[in-house]
C-alpha cells in the first residue's frame, strides 16, 4: 500500500513507524526539516520537506499513485485542506485527516465533510478518542487497559497479577473448569517484558499482565477472580482544564453521586473549564503545588487524573497526588520513553494518546472485513473485531480443525446476538463477528483470513 502521511510529529511518527514495519510504501511529509530528518534516519520510509496541503507538495509525495492519505499535523484546517486537494487534484482513494477542533465536529455540521463539500473519508479526534479511552478506565478501576468492541459489547481488558492473586501457579485450562460460567479468555501474557500467546496448560505468575476479552457482563467477575475488586471511583480530581479534561469532566458530570474537582494553571483556560462545566469545582493553580492539590482534596480522592499537556507535569504531579493520599492516579503521557517511569515512580495506569490514535488509523488500513483494532505493548499485538464472510477458512468447521496460527487467539464470538467464548469444537458461521487477538508477525494472517476472496463473486 502506497500511504502518504502529512505531519512528522509523535502521532505521524507512530504512524509511519507502523506502517513501514509492514513493509508499506510510506512518505511523510513535514514543514520543519528536524522533523522529517529524524523520522528519515530512524524508520524505513521517505521523507519530504514542504507544505503537506500545497499541491505540488503532495505531487512531489506521490500523490498520484498513493493508496491512502493520513493527514495528521497540528492544524486542522492544513488536515482538511490536504485531504481535500488529495481527493480534487489526484483521487486518492483513502484520506484520514485528524480534527482537533470540536466546533467542527458539532453534530449540527454532520454534512460538512461529506464528498461534495470537505471528501474525508475518516475523521479522527484524539481528544474524544483519548477521553473515552479515561473513561473507560475508570469503568474498570483494577485495569491497566480496557478497550471496547462490537458495539460495546465486548471488552478486551489488561490486568496485572498480584502476589496474592489466587488462580497464580493455575494453569489457564483449569480456570475454564473452575468458573466455568464466566464469558472470558486469556488471550495474551507480558512476562518479563515479553509478550507471548498462552497455549491451555501454561499457568499464571505473580506479576504477569494479563490479556483477557470477555462479554462485557462479565468483566468485574473476571477482574475479581484475578485479584482487583476495586470499587469505581467517587471522588475524582482532574488536574488539566483543556479539551480531554474538560470532556471527561464534562462525561462524569452525567453521573449521579460523583464529586469533580479540576484544578487548571492557566487563569483563562480555569475561567472558561469553570463556565463549561456544571458540577465540577475549578481551581486556578499549578498541579505541583502541594497546597493546591490539598484544596482540591487529593487526601480523600479515589482517583486523580493528572491530563494536562505537559508528560512531566503529569507524572509529578500524579505521584505528588499519591503522597497526599489519593488511593489511584491515572497519567496522560505522550512521550513513550517515559513509559517506564510510570511503575517505579507509583502511578497506576497511564494513557498513551500516540498509541489510541494509531489504533483508530489501523482500523482503516487493515484490509478484509476488520471493523475495530487496538494495538498493545506498543504494537506487539493487536486485538481485532472481525466479520466472518463465507470464503473464510475459518467458517463452516470446528476451530480445533482451522489450523490457526500459532501466534492468533480467538476471544469471543458474536452469533446471532449471543456472545459465545469459543472452544475447540466451535463452529464459526457466516456473519459471525469474532474478536481475536494476534501477535504482529500474525496480522496479515488475520486479515487474510476475513478477505473477501474473488470466488465469492
């Protein structure tokens, strides 16, 4: 696939890093000639200095035979305005463009990008994606990941072991025997840094993170048999006042019982969170000052969301949080390399903006019937939700016989509105909508195997 993507930054970056690793042709372009040197020295792909909405730009790209355009700088309108030059002056099939700006996302302007004014085909918006993604989190206080799919209806959720876990040293085949009216599977294990498929008889340690897709009915089951019984959040504090604080804000304050305070730095960013809000208590002051955070009422807090656009003031300000009292934090960090500080400094769970925002691109460059992805462990594993089309070899037998590749583990199966876990005598129908995971050497498989194949026609 010939990609063009517009925009070298972190989310561009990502992208691109993605896409060659699949042996993509892959140009990015950018106006700044650190960025596009970096992204040339370091990934597989071209780089191009210039405009990415200027037409001779997107000429110089590659335009003319490219596949799909990813539009992903930091200006919505250079967004809107490639992808249009795109369709007008080369037809390029596919064209992504990442919208930031909610006024242009009101749902009274649905009919702004359609093919006869702006011809975008997918609009992303990291700051709902991301918001959604906390919210879902603080759904599931005792996972570290937690995404949703088929409607809502199945959850793929990651969770670390405990010492005092009790199904540690249980092989996975008995967890099936011990509760067996519990939808969910482990589909895949990080331990030690390294992520792998489980086969039936391998059993859980201490420390391991845990892949599980469940019906979404039965995740708190799920989480308490693997040692989190954590109550959802009451008390919740968020330090950042910008659009992913003030959506998830603004979400939470459709829930009764809940008490929101915010605390923002910037005076006019504090001013307008406070006017747009209903129920959430705003104060004006730094996330790392102490005394502020007590006003806000970190000692008694369930859960502290530091969401600010700054890695290091949300990482300081989470564990700042933490030795004040509150029982959870929950970091926004856009630069991976901090990654790792997250479990020696004592934050909970931190939240990837670059890592939800490719996911959502990924969903429309995997080929064959895949109507969601999320990519895990910086792109080691993908959870997909697929559709099951005739051709498929997967349907009309029983799974034991599919011969799936070794590195592919399917977690739920949704047949005629019922969510079914497999076993090895599962038979995968036509229309089913299946729910799997895959190991990244694996994913072309996958998408093989819900091709449309030309006997169909």
């Amino acid at each position: 696939m010939r990609v063009i993507i517009c925009g070298a930054g972190r989310v561009g970056y990502g992208i691109a890093r993605r896409l060659a690793r699949e042996n993509n042709d892959v140009t990015v372009v950018d106006q700044s000639p650190e960025l596009v040197q970096n992204v040339s020295e370091k990934l597989d792909v071209r780089g191009l200095i210039g405009h990415g909405a200027h037409p001779e730009t997107l000429e110089k790209a590659g335009a003319r035979e490219a596949d799909m355009v990813i539009a992903v700088t930091f200006s919505d309108e250079v967004n809107m305005v490639a992808c249009q030059v795109c369709h007008s002056l080369f037809s390029v099939p596919m064209k992504i463009a990442r919208v930031r700006a909610q006024s242009y996302l009101d749902a009274q302007w649905t009919d702004l990008f359609s093919r006869k004014h702006l011809p975008i085909d997918v609009i992303i918006s990291p700051e709902l994606e991301v918001g959604e993604s906390i919210l879902r989190r603080l759904r599931n206080p005792g996972a570290f990941e937690t995404i949703s799919f088929v409607e809502g209806r199945v959850s793929a959720i990651g969770v670390r072991l405990g010492e005092d876990c009790a199904v540690i040293n249980t092989p996975l085949n008995q967890l099936t025997e011990l509760f067996p009216d519990v939808k969910a599977v482990v589909v895949g294990i990080v331990r030690d840094g390294a992520l792998f498929r489980p086969k039936s008889t391998d059993q859980l340690a201490a420390n391991d993170d845990v892949y599980f897709i469940a019906d979404r009915g039965h995740v708190t089951r799920t989480l308490d048999i693997f040692g989190h019984s954590e109550q959802q959040a009451r008390r919740i504090v968020i330090i950042g006042g910008g659009n992913i604080g003030r959506y998830v804000a603004r979400e939470l304050e459709g829930e009764s019982g809940l008490k929101l305070r915010m605390v923002e730095a910037s005076k006019p960013r504090a001013e307008h969170a406070a006017q747009d809000l209903e129920r959430t208590i705003v104060i004006n002051g730094s996330g790392l000052d102490r005394e502020i955070l007590r006003e806000a009422g970190t000692k008694d807090a369930e859960t502290v969301l530091a969401l600010t656009n700054d890695d290091q003031v949300n990482i300081l300000s989470s564990v700042i949080a933490k030795r004040e009292g509150a029982e959870r934090s929950v970091a926004l960090i856009n630069n991976s390399d901090y990654a790792g500080l997250v479990e020696a400094v004592g934050i909970d769970a931190f939240v990837d903006p670059r890592a939800t925002t490719v996911s959502t691109i990924l969903q429309h460059v995997r080929r064959g019937r895949i109507k969601g992805v999320y990519s895990i462990q910086d792109g080691q594993a993908e959870v997909m939700d697929a559709i099951a089309l005739e051709t498929s070899p997967l349907v009309g037998q029983p799974l034991r016989e599919t011969n799936l590749p070794g590195g592919v583990s399917i977690g739920a199966i949704v047949h005629k509105d019922e969510i079914v876990i497999p076993n090895g005598g599962t038979i995968i129908e036509a229309g089913d909508r299946v729910v799997l995971f895959a190991l990244r050497e694996n994913v072309k498989d996958v998408e093989q195997m819900f091709r449309v194949s030309l006997e169909y026609f």
